[in-house]
C-alpha cells in the first residue's frame, strides 16, 4: 500500500498547491470526490452484481434445499444457475478488493502528510519534529508516539495550513475534536460539527444501504424466511456499528481525516441515490 499511498499523496498536495491555493480543508474534499470517482466504475459493477444476485438468489436456495444431501450435484446446479444469468459468483468480491487497499493507503495519506505528501524520510521527519520541539513558543511538545503526530508537526513546521478561516468561524483540522472550553471555544466548538455530521452521514448512507437490500429481498418472495430474518437482524445491527466506530474514531484523530470521512459519507449518499434512481430503478423495470 506504500506506492499506492505515495502516488496518492502526489495527487493531494497537487490539488492542495494548485487548485486550492493553500486550503487544505478544501484540499482534502476535493481529492476525497476524485478517489471517489475513479472508483466509481468498479462501484456500480458492485452495485449491479449484488442486484443480480439477489435476483437469482431464490433458485440458489431451492437448489440448496433440493439437493441439501448431494453436495456434487447440488454444486452442479448452482454452476447451471450461474450460467444461465450469465453470473460470476467472484464479480461482487472483485470491486471490494480492488476499493479496500485503495481506501486504506487514503487513511495513510491523511493520517502521515510529512510522509506520502512531502516524501520525507523517517530520519527527516524526527530531525524536524525535534527541531519543532526545541523552539516550542510556548506550545506542547510533539509526541510522535501519538499516531496523528504528523499533522500537527506539518501545520507547526508550516507545510500545511491546516485551519481554515470562515468568517468568525475557525476550523483547525490539525486539533482532534473534543468539547475543551479551557481554551479558545471559537477553535474547538466549530470543530465538533466535523464528527457529529460524519456519524449522521454514516448512519444516513448504512440506512440506505439496508432500504434498498430489504425491498430487493422482498420483491423475490424469498422462501428461506429464516435466513432473510437474520440477515435482517445482521444489518439493522450494522446500521448502529458504523456510526459508532465513525464517532469513536472522529474523536480521537485530528478532525482531517473526519472531514475526509464526512466527504466521502456525502458521496456515498448521493452516489447510492443516484445508483438506485438511474441504475438499479431501469434495471427492475426492464425485468417487470
């Protein structure tokens, strides 16, 4: 994932020098809609090889049910079924794996800026963040066994600048977000908005998600009511993890990468409508 990463982290501090001028806010929302819509081809093969299978799911699970005793044929009959709908049971997985190292050398590209956007060295990164500790001004000393340590030491060494001015408003991306009116309330208050919107958003798109296989698995007229039941069950449980790990997460890492998150919730919502009114819509009343 390292080359991925590095190859990614060229793209945003492009973007951060040259299409935002600076704004590294804006600098990680427009490079987060880019990732995205590159991937957006594999996404809707994904979103159409579910569709197909749920199609064909029924006669999957009366071949299951009829031959439940005869493993061989019963594989025989599946392969039939595939061949028949022209289905490869792969072309779902094949989308996923290509998306997951993608998505996590993103994470990276955020989380070490010093590392994949500014190709430092581990040598040069200490030199730097002792450097930074030595002439504090006043500020805490940079913990770099804290995992979120290159941001902070990109915004003070003034490779990035990481707060965004909105009016009376201050964004500082580099702060991890938390309720601290000790300090300056104009800094931290805003920056509670970036994860309590990533939770919202992640519930938003989950629930879509879940809609959208719930009324699949019913327009088939299902026979497995057992197995429908704690699929049910296994989603509506997925529709309460997401946002609590998005929240659990946002309050412990510096509130870029929620705005990173959040971005991509965004899309994700209007990238599922979109999916569901133009692609998935046409494709049931083409069968209708």
């Amino acid at each position: 994932m390292g080359i991925i990463s590095q190859f990614l982290g060229q793209i945003l501090v492009f973007i951060y020098e040259n299409l935002t001028f600076g704004s590294y806010g804006l600098a990680i929302i427009l490079f987060t809609i880019f990732v995205k819509l590159l991937l957006l081809p594999l996404t809707i093969k994904q979103y159409k090889s579910s569709a197909k299978m749920q199609e064909i799911q029924p006669l999957i699970q009366e071949v299951q049910r009829k031959y439940k005793n005869d493993p061989e044929l019963q594989s025989q009959e599946m392969m039939k079924i595939y061949k028949e709908h022209n289905f490869s049971p792969t072309s779902g997985c094949l989308p996923t794996l290509i998306q997951l190292p993608i998505m996590f050398s993103l994470y990276y590209v955020i989380r070490e800026p010093l590392t994949y956007m500014f190709n430092m060295t581990k040598e040069q990164i200490e030199t730097l963040v002792n450097q930074l500790n030595q002439a504090t001004n006043g500020l805490p000393q940079i913990n770099m066994k804290n995992i979120y340590f290159q941001i902070e030491a990109a915004l003070r060494s003034g490779k990035l600048d990481v707060v965004e001015n909105l009016g009376f408003i201050k964004f500082d991306l580099g702060k991890i977000p938390k309720l601290n009116f000790t300090e300056d309330v104009a800094t931290y208050l805003p920056l509670l908005l970036i994860p309590i919107l990533a939770v919202v958003s992640t519930y938003i798109s989950s629930k879509m998600i879940m809609v959208r296989t719930q009324n699949s698995k019913n327009s088939k007229n299902s026979k497995n009511q057992k197995q429908d039941d704690m699929s049910t069950s296994m989603n509506k449980s997925m529709l309460f993890v997401g946002p609590i790990m998005t929240g659990i997460i946002s309050f412990q890492a510096p509130a870029a990468l929620g705005l990173y998150w959040l971005t991509s919730n965004v899309f994700q919502i209007i990238q599922q409508y979109l999916i569901n009114k133009l692609i998935m819509k046409k494709k049931e009343d083409s069968d209708s």
